[in-house]
C-alpha cells in the first residue's frame, strides 16, 4: 500500500541566493515537501515506529534549507538525498522552494523551484 505524507506551508529565514547581499541579509522562504512511501506496516499496525515521521522529515528540510547555497535547484536536491537516505520505504519525493520578494528588480511575490525524484 502506498501512502504520501505533505508537509505544507513551512516556513524558513536562511541564505539562499547567488547575490552577496541575499547570503548576508537573507530571506524568506515557504517549502512544500510530498513524500509518497510504502506505508504498508504503518496502515497494519497503527504503531508510530512503522510510520514515516513528519516530525524527522520536517527537521530533515530545515536542517538542509539552513545550509547556504546559491541556487534553490542545490538546496532542493539535497533535501530530496537525505529524505531518501533517512526514510527507505520512500517511493517517490517533490520538493518545491519558494523565495518569497526576490531581488529581480520588480515586484515579484515569489519566485520558486521544484524537484522531483
């Protein structure tokens, strides 16, 4: 049985960009992980210990979003390598990052990047 965990609406302030000025002042970011997993023991046995933990996912995404990095494509892909290194009943992983008010020269709500593996 297949189960996806969505993880919605985080939210981190880390220093992310190519411009000198985004990795010394930083910026806001909003994360969006769906993560789809065989989830057959968990369904079975209603045990915590057989499910994917939102909890380990989410201190995995933020642990990966407060490592510097020019590019959102990096930091995407290093969140996608670990959920998978930590979690082997993973199937399938979409990361999109979001830089809210980038630095474009206009007004611009938000510029973002998705992944999947």
């Amino acid at each position: 049985m297949e189960g996806i965990i969505e993880i919605e609406g985080m939210e981190f302030y880390a220093y992310h960009g190519c411009f000198e000025a985004e990795q010394l002042v930083g910026n806001k970011f909003l994360v969006y992980a769906a993560i789809r997993y065989d989830c057959s023991r968990a369904a079975q046995s209603d045990c915590i210990q057989d499910a994917l933990s939102y909890q380990t996912a989410y201190e995995i995404i933020a642990g990966e979003m407060m490592k510097t990095s020019h590019l959102l494509e990096h930091v995407a892909q290093r969140i996608i390598k670990a959920l998978y290194a930590s979690f082997p009943q993973t199937l399938y992983v979409k990361i999109k990052i979001a830089k809210l008010n980038p630095p474009i020269g206009g007004k611009v709500g938000a510029t973002s990047v998705t992944l999947e593996k």
